[in-house]
C-alpha cells in the first residue's frame, strides 16, 4: 500500500515565544507510554527537553503542581473552518483541550484551498489548522446545480485537476460526505478515481460514509474497497450505528474492519463521545422523497424517534426552533411522520426560494453500549465533528466527556490510551510527523489538566458551556488558553502535507 505523505510545518522562530519550563508535571507523552514524573523545557516553538531540570536564566517557570501534561489534543474530523475566522480565539476548541483542528470535512471545504491558507497566515488562529480537499465542494463547483446524477468522465476529470490543485497546495487527501448533496449522488467509480489522485499525491481519504443507518453496511464495504483500489489510507468519520436495527452490532462492523486491516487495508475511525448527532432533516431521506410518508414512518419509528429528533433551528417557523418534532406533532394534532413531512416541505420551500433552507437537527439514534465498544476499538481516534459556534455541545465539550465519563467514571479506556486516542494515534492517522507526541524536537503543543476534575459542561440547552478541569493549553509553546479564558496569543500554524 502507497503510504501517505507526513505534515509539517516550519516554525518561524522570530515569532517563537520566550523559552519555558514546565515543572512537577505527571507527564503522558502521547506514545501509550506510563506516565511519568518530569519537567519539560519549550525553546523556540518546540520541546527542548524533557526530565529533571532546572531553570535556566531568563526562563518562565510553571509548576504544574503533579497535574497531567500530555500533547494538545488533535480533533480529526472538526468544522472549525465554518467559522474560524471570525473566531480566532477558536475558545470551544482551546477551552477543551484542543491545539489543531482538521477541518475540510464531510466533503466540504474552501477552493481554492491555497486561497484559505494564505488568510490562515495572514491572520493566524490560536489553533493549528489542517484541512482535506471536499469532494462535494469540488463536484459542484464543476457541475452546479446539475448534481442529481453520475458525473460523465470530462467532469470528472475536470474534479480530478480541481482537486490536484489542492492537493498541491497542502490539502491532507479527499474528503467526502456521501449522505449530503451533492455527494449523495455520485457514483462510486467517481469517488475512486479522486481518491486515487489523492494517493497518487500521497494522500488520504476520509468520509463521512454514504449511510449511517439503512445501507451502513454497503457504506463500510464502499470504503473500505476504496482503500483497497485507491492504496491510501481511509478512515471513517464519525463512526457510528444510527439506526435502531442495527443497536448491538458493533462486534460485527469492528470485525468487518480487522478484517480489511488484516488485509492490508489502512482503515481506521474516529469517534465522539454523544449518542445524538446534528444535520438536516435532508439527510433523513437518502431518496430525497420528502412526500413519500411510509419513509418517514420508517424515520421515526427506526431512525430518530420523534422526542429524539430536536430542531436547532427553522427559519421557516422559528417559533419551532428549541422543540421536538413530538412536541411539534402534538401541537398539531397531528402523527409524528406527517409533521415531519410537513417540516420539510416548508424547508424545501425555502430552499428554493433563498438558497438557504434554514434548517438543523440534532437526533438521537445511538447506544451507549455500541458507542463504548466502538471507542475500545484500538484503531479509534477521538474527534468532535463540532463547530466554534455551533448548537451541538460536542464543539465544547467531546474531550473533557471522554477524560471524566469514559475515563474515570466508566472505565472504558485508560487515561493513558485515552490521552494516545487523542494524541499521537490522532497524529498518525493524520499523517501529522512533528506533533502528538511530547518528545524533544517536536512541536510545543501541550494541555496541563486535571483527571480528578475534568468534565463537559455543554448540554443541548446550553452548547456553549465551557468545560472544567483545563488548566493550560499551549500552541507551539504560547499559551492560548489559561484558567479558565482565551488569551490574545495567535500562534497556530497552518499544517501542510508534504509532497511525496
């Protein structure tokens, strides 16, 4: 198999911070490794060095008081990007934990991919920031609002030069969302052909597979096939079984997976620790059907119950944002699955009068069991799929909920192998060499927490929350978050791949 391409950055050390010196820190390096006692010198943006120190002249000295010292945590699948640039605080990543973002996700991003960068750099973001080249933004860009069928083969080879173009500029691989349009109707062999242009850059896939509940298992053999044609590594977004007739088959899809890795297929997963997710009503109806009334029975009775299913908003009737679709359906008077017919039909409506359907959804269609089975998996990473300014509470909260939840009140992983989930597995998966880990040489992206303390706090009513228990996050050795507040430093890089 093609091995994908590493990604580094070059620090410029004029803007490198004043040398520091952590000390009295319980050190978990990112490797999988026993935490240990040490004290960890930052110079110039990077790890200087790592054991029994002492203070240098001149240097800055914090006592992290036995605290755990770990790598920042790297979010795989993010969507920072939304709004990255009129949040360059980028706090709900930060105030979690959270020192690089991987954004250009589910098949979106921005084209050319140079353009965003050259911004990133011009006005840099308290987070490093990566990013895929989107499929769906590259298919529509070449075949506008004809996008309901197969691409012929000058279209798309017309994506395959578009996305050479951000290949070239740095993008980490091919990103897709195969349950959004424009994704949702291209045809395999197109995702193949981009794919291995990604390769053949010394790319990666990553998607957000074609279905997440009534042809999820078509879907995993999709990308795992493409693995195996396309030699690249995948890895599946947001792993997970949303549909209630497949609860409880999660030994089976973890087995589906060993298998291709037996196989020599690079697949791997990343997860985030919630039951319910956040979309559209769209992508309830992979048919795009929105009259056929026998499919949204078998939405509501399968897929998201119908106390499940919260409307984040609606610009058709904002009066029906913050409610449920039962609550809705009730005040109607009517079933369930007429109201949600009725729901988007008004949102198609307006759709295709502004452009915009003015619509989201976050619907609950997980188990905890099949979710913890899924995070044990060894070749899981965590991820947040949240926003800077989002309405899930997984944009602040996923990584303080695995550390107290999943960690210390349920025992699902070990701090150790949580904090290599988030780390230096995150860091592999990604194709990131110079971070992930706390060694000597690599960058100084570090988070100071407490494990007795640390926990979400952002809820569906308030997303928002910050969580507790992080003390310091550093970002290639400035200090970006600090007791509880973003501070003004900016040092986040822009993280490209390496050409082959």
């Amino acid at each position: 198999m093609r091995s994908a391409a590493p990604v580094t950055f070059v620090a410029l050390l004029a803007l490198a911070p004043p040398p520091t010196l952590i000390t009295n820190a319980r050190l978990i390096d990112g490797s999988g490794a026993p935490a240990r006692a040490a004290a960890v010198r930052i110079e110039g943006g990077r790890i200087a060095a790592i054991g029994d120190l002492a203070p240098l002249p001149g240097e800055t000295v914090v006592d992290a008081r036995g605290l755990v010292l770990s790598p920042g945590f790297i979010d795989t699948h993010s969507h920072a990007d939304d709004d990255l640039l009129d949040h360059p605080d980028a706090v709900a990543a930060t105030s979690q934990g959270i020192t690089t973002v991987v954004v250009g996700q589910d098949g979106g991003s921005f084209h050319p991919l140079a353009d965003f960068f050259a911004r990133l750099e011009e006005s840099p973001a308290a987070v490093n920031v990566a990013s895929y080249a989107g499929h769906g933004t590259i298919r529509a860009l070449v075949m506008g609002d004809d996008f309901r069928r197969a691409a012929g083969r000058r279209e798309v080879r017309r994506m395959e030069r578009r996305l050479a173009d951000d290949m070239r500029a740095g993008a980490l691989g091919l990103s897709t969302g195969l349950e959004y349009d424009p994704g949702i109707y291209a045809a395999r062999p197109e995702v193949l052909a981009l794919a291995k242009v990604a390769a053949a850059h010394g790319g990666r896939y990553i998607s957000h597979v074609r279905s997440e509940d009534r042809y999820f298992w078509d879907a995993i053999d999709e990308i795992v096939a493409i693995g195996r044609e396309a030699r690249l590594p995948v890895q599946v977004s947001h792993m997970k079984l949303a549909m209630r007739s497949l609860w409880g088959e999660a030994d089976r899809l973890l087995r589906q997976l060993d298998r291709a890795r037996a196989d020599g297929i690079d697949v791997t997963a990343d997860v985030y620790p919630y039951l319910y997710w956040h979309s559209t009503l769209t992508v309830l109806f992979p048919k795009r059907d929105f009259a056929d009334l026998a499919e949204a029975r078998l939405v509501v009775n399968e897929i998201v119950p119908p106390e499940g299913l919260l409307l984040t908003e609606y610009d058709p009737e904002p009066a029906w944002a913050g409610k449920t679709l039962a609550e809705i359906a009730a005040g109607r008077g009517e079933e369930p699955a007429v109201t949600l017919l009725e729901l988007l039909r008004r949102a198609e409506a307006r759709r295709l009068e502004t452009g915009d359907a003015g619509e989201g959804i976050i619907g609950t269609s997980m188990t905890e069991a099949d979710l913890e089975r899924l995070l044990a998996w060894p070749h899981t990473n965590i991820c947040t799929d949240g926003a800077l300014d989002g309405s899930h509470p997984r944009g602040y909260g996923t990584y303080p909920r695995i550390l107290g939840r999943y960690v210390r009140d349920r025992g699902v992983l070990t701090l150790v192998e949580a904090v290599r989930r988030m780390t230096g597995l995150a860091a592999a998966h990604m194709g990131f060499g110079d971070r992930g880990l706390v060694r000597a040489g690599m960058a100084a992206d570090l988070v100071l927490f407490d494990p007795a303390t640390i926990a979400d706090r952002a809820t569906t009513d308030e997303p928002h929350a910050l969580s507790v228990g992080i003390e310091k996050v550093w970002v290639g050795g400035g200090i970006v978050f600090d007791g509880g507040h973003a501070t003004a430093a900016r040092p986040g890089r822009v993280l490209r791949r390496e050409a082959p």
